[in-house]
C-alpha cells in the first residue's frame, strides 16, 4: 500500500502560458498582485494602487476604519527536498542598497503563495529586520514562525487586535568568534 503524504491535499499544476513562452520575474510578480487585488476587493476592502513605481509599496488598503500600506510578495519555488517556500522581505532602497523594509514605510507584507494558494499576511514589525522568510503552507516539522499568520486578513480589518512586535534576538554573543587568551 504507497505511503500516504503529510499534505492531503495535491498541489495544484502551474498554469504554463499558452502564447509567448515562459514568464519573467517582473510578469510572475504583476500576476501576484492582481491575485491580491482580487482577493481583497472580494473581502471588502477597498484597493488602490499607486502611479508609479517609486513607493515601497505596491497597494494602500481601505479597512473602512484606516489605509494600510501593503507590499506584495509571491514565491512558486521551493527549495528541492524541503517543504517551504523562501521570499524576499528587503528592497532596493535609497543610494541603491538593499535593505529591509521597516514600519515607517509599510504595514504589511503579503505573501502569496501560487501552487498552494496560501496567503500570509505579516506585519511588518513581526519581521525583525529579516532579509528573507520562509513559509510552509504544506506543513513542517518545526511549524514555521510565519504560519501563525495564515489568512490572517482580520488583522487589516476594523478594530484589529494586533499582535506586539517580535523582539530581535541573538543566537549567541557578538564577541563569541573571538578565542581569549588568558
């Protein structure tokens, strides 16, 4: 009898475009922002994007109570051998230099997730300065930091109770590389 999978349910095929062969990282990211348009104008939201592409992020949403500045991420890859989905949480800042996105700039990061359709909606301070996150929308062993927020699009809603910051912390001390001599 063939093993059973942690995930019941099959992932769904990426849809391959029938005209003008395969898409590039620009035209994958567009797809993923009308997802999000989508999904959250049929939650009630109101959406609007701006002109351009000079603010950090991509839609400013209307809970009906306050504006929320979103930014959308989408990942289709997964690492082979490992369950999760890895996506950028920094951008192209001032001067060039890639940096992380920080709460004076936006409120959310969004992430969506194409062959599962899962979304993950982060708040910005839940990042703690993080250049990368991973999710695991199939599951994981040590459940995943981010998994906590799983369609959690009540936290944009009216009179959201929104979770504190996360807490920067160290793995060990700064000067641990260094040998002491006695």
């Amino acid at each position: 009898m063939p093993k059973k999978s942690r995930n019941s349910s099959p992932k769904k095929p990426r849809a391959n475009p029938l005209v003008r062969g395969p898409r590039n990282n620009h035209a994958v990211g567009n797809l993923a922002e009308l997802a999000f348009l989508y999904k959250a104008a049929s939650l009630g939201f109101g959406v609007a994007k701006p002109y351009g592409d000079q603010e950090p992020y991509d839609f400013i949403l209307d809970s009906g109570e306050r504006f929320w500045r979103v930014q959308v991420k989408s990942s289709s890859y997964s690492v082979p051998g490992r369950s999760g989905y890895a996506v950028s949480a920094w951008h192209v800042g001032k001067g060039c230099k890639s940096k992380a996105y920080e709460a004076d700039e936006i409120d959310f990061i969004v992430v969506y997730i194409p062959p599962d359709d899962a979304w993950y909606i982060i708040l910005v301070n839940q990042l703690a300065s993080l250049r990368f996150l991973r999710v695991y929308p199939s599951g994981c062993r040590g459940g995943g930091c981010f998994e906590s927020f799983r369609e959690t699009w009540h936290l944009m809603a009216p009179g959201a109770d929104l979770p504190p910051p996360r807490k920067l912390t160290r793995a060990r001390p700064a000067d641990s590389h260094r040998k002491r001599f006695v």
